[in-house]
C-alpha cells in the first residue's frame, strides 16, 4: 500500500502542466525537467550513478514525470523503485527506454523493498500509462481527468496479487535481473566521465546562482 506519508499529493484541479512544473521546482530538476542535461544521475540507493541523456530516454522520460504525478510516487529511491514497477505492470508499449530502465529498478526493489515493490507492481496492472499518448494535450488536461483516463486513483488499499499478476510478476523480475546487470555493465566504464560531467554541471549552477 501508499502510504500518505510515501505519496506526494497534487490537487486534482491543476492541469498536468501546472503539476509538473510544481514536481520539478520541488524535486531540484530546472525549469526543464533537466532534460537538456547530456547526463542525469541514477541512484543506486544513496549513490549517484551517472547514465547519458540520450534522446530516447528524454522521449520516455516525459510521460515518466506525468506518472510520478499521477501515482504520487517519490523521486527518492523507493518511489523511483515502485514507479518502475507500477509502469511495467501497466505496461512501457514501445518505449524501450522506459523497458530497460524498468526493469533494473524494479530488480533492486526486491532486494530492498519486495512487498512495496510487488504493491506497486499489481496497482499498475490495474492502470494504464500515458505511453504512446499524444504528449502535448496532455499537459492541458487536469490531473483529474489524466488519472479518470488512466484508471489511476489517487491513492488506493492494498491490492491482492492474482495468479495472473504473479504469472506476469516472476519473469518480469527475471528480465529485470539480466537487463541490470547487462546495464551495469555497459554504463560502468562510463562512470568516471560522468562523475566529471557532473561535477562540472554543479560548479557552473553554483556560479550562475552567485551572479
């Protein structure tokens, strides 16, 4: 279950617009969401792990923000975890970006937080995502009538997994283990370029913000 103390509450009279630009003033992410940045930051729990921006993960990333409004759903960790479970059991359609990020997030959530991870997983089997959804008009939409559309209630008691919900669950995480690791992987020799890129993108915000 949500917990109100986990979730993040936008009311639903706002526009979707209006919502995620108050969800990116209050998650530090720029007047853009930090999509024009060349690398973010995948945590690893506490640690940063720096990953390029390429186009297609700014492409998935723009519904993956709407979610976050929607579902309330935190950037820390384990919003980043349960969110990835909630969009896999509603489904990333031809997002691959959006597949491959997923799954390892949803990966770590079993090591850490498997109930809340399952939870989350078995709610988005009872919604859908924005993926593939037209991205502008959304954005004039309220958040009301986005959650009516998707089936995604503000919040919510516990869900019962169903042996259909777990037939689907076991290689989802199956998946999820072999893409994080072949993740890891790839994007471990890039990690030292990233520590730099990321220490110079946070000296010049600090010389900006001096001015």
């Amino acid at each position: 279950m949500v917990s109100l103390e986990q979730q993040v509450s936008y009311a639903p009279e706002l526009t979707m617009r209006e919502a995620r630009t108050r969800y990116f003033s209050e998650n530090g992410f720029g007047d853009d969401g930090g999509y024009g940045d060349a690398w973010v930051d995948f945590k690893l729990g506490p640690v940063p792990f720096p990953i390029p921006n390429t186009p297609a993960r700014v492409k998935a990333v723009r519904y993956h923000d709407l979610h976050h409004v929607l579902t309330g759903y935190r950037t820390n960790f384990p919003g980043e975890v349960e969110i990835s479970a909630w969009e896999l059991g509603a489904g990333c359609k031809k997002y691959f970006a959006a597949w491959q990020l997923n799954l390892g997030g949803m990966a770590a959530g079993l090591l850490f937080m498997p109930r809340r991870t399952l939870q989350a997983f078995v709610r988005g089997r009872r919604s859908d995502t924005l993926y593939g959804n037209e991205f502008e008009p959304l954005l004039e939409q309220t958040v009301a009538q986005v959650r009516g559309a998707m089936h995604v209630p503000a919040s919510e008691p516990p869900l019962r997994a169903s042996a259909a919900d777990w037939a689907l669950f076991v290689p989802t995480l199956i998946a999820g283990w072999i893409v994080g690791l072949l993740s890891l992987a790839v994007f471990l020799p890039l990690l030292p370029f990233g520590l730099v890129t990321n220490f110079l993108r946070a000296r010049s915000r600090r010389l900006s913000a001096a001015r």
